[in-house]
C-alpha cells in the first residue's frame, strides 16, 4: 500500500515497525459475528454456507472468515449475523454487558457494535443507539431491524443534545468515537488518501467533546468504553489520559491496543473507564400511547397474524410500534425506531410491518410459510410464491428463521417485503 509518509514517521517509534509495514502486505482480516438473539454459535458454525476460520479470541461469537461479499447470503437478509471486522469485537466485551441494564451506543452507525451490545443484553434491559449523521442513522435502523433487537430505541441526535435530557442516566456507555481511521486503510479505498495530521487533530477535538457528553450521561458506579479503530495517541492514549485529569470521578479499569501486526485483525483501542461517584439520573417517562381508534384497527391485524397482544402501543407517523419496558420519553427527539415496529397504517387498516417478522420467533405468527431455497430467493427478489393454505397474512421463512411478512391469498402468497430490501442473494 502506498502509505502516508507522516503516518509511518509516527509509527517508526514501535520497536517491531518492520512487522508492522509488512502486515499492509496481506488481505484485510474479517468475520462475523453470530447474532445470538437468534440462533447460538454453534448451530452458526454447523450450518454456515461460507467457510469460517476459527473463533476471535475476544469475542467467543465471533469467528474469522475469508470470504468478502457477506451481504449476499439468505443468513445476511435473516439476520443470523453481522459482518464486522475481528479486532472491532474488542471494545463490548470491556463493558461487561448485564441483562436488564440501561445502556448507550452514542456513535452507534453502522451497527456493529450496537448489535454486539444488543446480544448480551439479549433482549432485556434497554439500548439507545445514537448516530448523529441522518444517512447513517438509517443504515443503523435497518440493521437493528435485520437482526432483531427488539429492546431498542435508535436516535439521530448530537451527542451534546442528549446530555441534559439523559444526564446520570445509562449503568453503561459506549462511545466508539469517530477517527482518523488508520486501522481502515486496507479496508476502506481511499481512506489513506484523505488521511492528514490535521484531521487527526480534527478528529482528537471532536472526541473530547463525545467524551464529555458520555461523562455526563453516566450513572454512578457505571462503565463508559471508549474506542477508536486509530493509532494516534492524540487520539487514544493521550485522549484518555487527558480526560482522566479532568475527571477525577473516573479511573482507568483497563486499557487494550490491537496492533494489525500482532494479532489477526485491522488495530483498535478500547479503554475502560468507571465512574467512581456521581449523581443518579432517571428518565422522563409521559410517553402517550395509541389512541382507541388506531389501537382498535390495529388489533385487527394482529388477530390475524399474531398469537397474544402486544403491549405500549405508540403510533408514531403511520407506524405502530411496541415501546420497550421502561422505555423513557420520546418526545421532542429525533427517533427512528423504538422497540418493535408492528404494523404501517394503509388508509384505514394496518398492514404488519416487515420488522415484526424479523423480531419474533415463528412460533408467535398463526400462519408461517417455509420456503425451500429457491422460493426464498424469488421472496428476496420480490416475487410472489405459490403455496395452498388458509387465507391471511404469513410469515415467510427459509430453515426456520423469517425473511418477512406476506399474504395469503387463493393459493398465492403475495411479497410484502419492503423494495429497499429487495436484492439477488445466494445460499452456497
């Protein structure tokens, strides 16, 4: 690779710098890692169309791959996992994730992260995953719904808006703050190009300001796991360092640094800070429910497709959705997603929502249609199938996970997957 010049005078200072200049030589590490809310590990590896190559040391649900064009396999569209980079997998494991906790993923897009957390709360509890840039908030919101997460509330704010509204609140908090990069080089076209010291510098101001609204947002006794997929010390080490010396309610739990050279992965840095005291914040909770009306039409359907009830409806534009147990105020926020999104109101009826299918087991739907292999295919491009049955909505599914909603009609099942979703993918 054809690497900045003043990026490998910084990096010359490691005493195995040759090492480190001859990893750029070899193809980009990657993997995958299971979503656990769905299937374990090991049904994963049993039935993974791809070969995998051994499990990440520090993420025992994630495992090494060759292969590079993930999001073309029937698993993907499932979402059975999620591809992400293995030294990445570092930073979660730092925050000691429990079931029932509050936690924040303040710089959350694409996912990878926000997801990881998601499997350890597995499903209790509840997670905020922010993303301030729009475009990347959606990415983010389309793969929480892939996978599943039904405890979630994803955000499109600046980390400073929410310090106030949320202040003392979250028992953990991550924030995987944006960087210079220079562990994406062989990962990224073009992202040693626009590399500079000055957006190191850019990127290292930027991060203070993450972290002071992190700070801020943590409870007393709470983790904050901040990390970076850089080298620079202005933006790691030395970040923590100074923030250490502005904070003296925080100490320094542990502190991790991936090189590309020493282990099978692209580099990151993870620290683990704990705030020593402070207050203890709690949410604002007068969220207002679906009214009569709409919650009448929409028990229509869910008689039709659902066995039971689901519970704190909120309509939310012409979306109904399921909020999350103890799920805070949503109003005066940017929200893209919270909790389930059950259904999308048609003139005067309700038709279920795709993400509905993707976060429940298919035992809770009165009518599934298992597709074999080439019928889910024909789903995923947007096509009907034929199947004989009783008339209603469905849903779809291939090797006993759903790819989505359809409809049943006179021997047809009609595709009520979202265009967007619509692609060519493959199984083997």
């Amino acid at each position: 690779m054809n690497l900045p010049e003043a990026f490998l005078k910084r990096m010359r200072s490691l005493p195995d710098y040759e090492a480190f200049v001859k990893s750029y030589e070899l193809p980009p590490a990657r993997g995958v890692r299971v979503n656990t809310l769905k299937m374990s590990a090991e049904e994963f590896a049993a039935r993974c169309p791809f070969p995998l190559g051994g499990v990440v040391p520090w993420e025992r649900n994630g495992f090494y791959t060759e292969e590079s064009k993930l999001g073309r396999y029937l698993m993907h569209a499932q979402g059975l996992f999620y591809s992400q980079e293995p030294s990445a997998m570092c930073a979660v494991p730092l925050l000691d994730v429990k079931k029932g906790e509050r936690v924040l993923d303040l710089c959350a897009a694409p996912g990878g992260k926000g997801t990881q957390i998601a499997a350890k709360l597995g499903g209790e509890g509840l997670l905020v995953l922010n993303e301030k840039m729009p475009d990347r908030a959606k990415v983010l919101a389309r793969n929480a719904e892939r996978l599943g997460i039904r405890n979630a509330v994803v955000l499109n704010e600046e980390p400073s808006r929410l310090e106030s509204r949320f202040a003392s609140c979250f028992d953990k908090i991550l924030a995987d703050a944006p960087c210079s990069g220079e562990g994406m080089f062989k990962k990224e076209e073009g992202a040693a190009e626009e590399w500079s010291e000055e957006n190191v510098a850019m990127c290292a101001a930027r991060q203070r300001l993450i972290l002071e609204s992190a700070a801020r947002m943590l409870r007393a006794g709470g983790t904050l796991v901040y990390s970076t997929c850089t080298f620079s010390e202005a933006e790691d080490e030395g970040q923590i360092a100074a923030f250490l010396r502005d904070h003296p309610e925080f100490s320094l739990e542990a502190e991790e640094k991936l090189y590309p050279h020493r282990v099978r992965g692209e580099g990151h840095y993870a620290a683990k800070l704990v705030k020593k005291d402070g207050e203890m914040g709690d949410f604002r909770r007068e969220n207002g429910f679906a009214g009569k009306r709409e919650t009448a039409l929409y028990r229509a359907v869910e008689r039709d497709f659902y066995h039971g009830e689901k519970e704190r409806l909120f309509l939310f534009g012409r979306e109904m959705w399921s909020l999350p147990e103890g799920c805070f105020s949503l109003d005066g926020l940017k929200v893209l997603r919270a909790g389930i999104p059950l259904a999308t109101l048609q003139k005067d009826r309700f038709e279920p929502h795709h993400g509905f299918a993707m976060a429940e087991p298919l035992s809770s739907f009165l009518r599934v249609v298992e597709a074999d292999e080439e019928e889910a295919q024909r789903y995923l491009r947007g096509e009907s199938l034929s199947r004989e049955g009783e008339n209603g909505w469905c849903a779809v599914s291939y090797g006993g996970f759903a790819l989505g909603v359809g409809k049943s009609v006179n021997g047809t099942v009609k595709n009520h997957l979202p265009k967007g979703l619509r692609t060519v993918l493959k199984n083997s």
